[in-house]
C-alpha cells in the first residue's frame, strides 16, 4: 500500500509535519529524517510516500520515540490514560503508534486508571469533598463503576473533616453570623452537602445566632443544593 503525501509544512525550527491522505495520517518528522525517507520539505503535495518507507518512519521512528514520550511523562507520577492519549495526540502521534504505545504500557502494567484513581483520592480524601474529587478524577479522563465504589469508602467523618478544613482557610477567624449564607454558598460551590456544611458552621460561628432553623436549613429557607450524597 502507498500514501499520498497531500502536505508537508514547517512545524518548528527543527521540525516538519508530514500530512498524508489530506490529513488520514498526520505525524511529525525532524528535518534530517524527512530526507532519509525521501519526503521532500517543500512541494511535497502528490508525492508517494512507499509502503516500505511508511512502515520504518512507523516502527523505527515514531513508536520508539512514543514510548521514550510516555516514559518520561509518567516519570513524576501515574496518569491517567486519557492524560497520556492527550499528550501523545499533542506530539502529533498517529492512532496506530497511540495504539501501540497502549499495548507497550499495558504490558507492563504502567496505565493503569483503578490505581491512579486510588492514589489520587488517598492524596485527596479528607481535604476535598468527594464531589471535587469526583470532578477532578472526571477532568483526567477517569471514570467507572469502579471510581464509584472508591470514592464510596470515604466516610462521614474525612467528608465533614475536609468540609471544616475549607471554611477554616476561608475564615480562619471564624464565621460572622452575617456571613453564613455567604459561607454555605462557599462551601457548596466546593461539593460539600446541606449536612457537613451546617455542622462545619455551627463548629465556626462566632457568635450565637437568632436563626432556630439554623441546623437544619443554614440558609432559613429551601436550600438550592442538593443534600448529603
């Protein structure tokens, strides 16, 4: 099989980008690599690129280069595999070697989404409410079944602790009473539930409050958020 080189343009200094088959196929070549494949840097629309050619800048070139890419990515620290495909999308990486690369990792158990998930809500759990870290583990490309079933072993107890540890950053001098609607709105733009946020207030108010609904409702009318998961 042969492709048809539709562009070839500068992408960097050092760098161009090979496009194939009006854009089937995109990937990035060094200067020097593109002449030992035969892919010319100006003019190039029309020009075959040969079956045999395509294969080593695929395997020879691409793939090892791939791999070196996500290796040196998950040096500082598990990611998830929709962080890792991103990265390899940004290098311009074609879906065959994002592939490959896939199966590389698989092999050796590096991409591993349960257990990157897990790190993450044990760094996490009891200083987030289980809300943002839902949203931060969804905002990775992370979800699942799973990822529920994890985040359901957080307790009452680390969700409250990490509710009072948020209001205590904001108010470290603790709550005004005129400032507890503006708290519990706060608090619930961060996930927390109804319940751990009136019992995070009722710990940091200053001063008693004339509002006998108070514990049950810190707005003293229907609350828009939702209740405790």
């Amino acid at each position: 099989m042969a492709y048809t080189i539709t562009e070839v343009k500068e992408f960097d200094h050092k760098r161009n980008k090979v496009i194939l088959d009006n854009g089937e196929v995109t990937f990035l070549l060094y200067k020097g690599e593109c002449r030992k494949a035969r892919i010319p840097s100006a003019g190039a629309a029309g020009t075959v690129l040969e079956e045999a050619d395509y294969r080593r800048i695929m395997e020879e070139i691409l793939l090892p280069r791939a791999k070196k890419r996500v290796l040196y990515y998950l040096k500082n620290g598990d990611r998830s595999r929709e962080e890792i495909r991103r990265k390899l999308r940004e290098g311009y990486y074609p879906s065959e070697i994002i592939d490959e690369t896939f199966a590389f990792l698989d092999k050796y158990s590096f991409a591993d989404d349960e257990r990157y998930a897990g790190e993450l809500i044990s760094e996490l759990r009891g200083t987030k409410s289980v809300r943002e870290i839902e949203a931060r583990l969804r905002q990775k490309g992370v979800q699942g079944e799973q990822i529920r079933e994890l985040l359901n072993d957080i307790s009452r107890e680390e969700e409250d602790s990490a509710c009072l540890k948020a209001l205590r950053k904001k108010y470290p001098s603790g709550v005004k009473p005129a400032d507890r609607t503006k708290a519990f709105a706060y608090l619930a733009r961060r996930g927390f539930g109804a319940e751990s946020v009136n019992r995070a207030l009722k710990e940091l108010l200053t001063a008693p409050d004339d509002d006998r609904d108070y514990e049950d409702n810190a707005y003293g009318f229907g609350s828009p958020y939702a209740e405790d998961r």
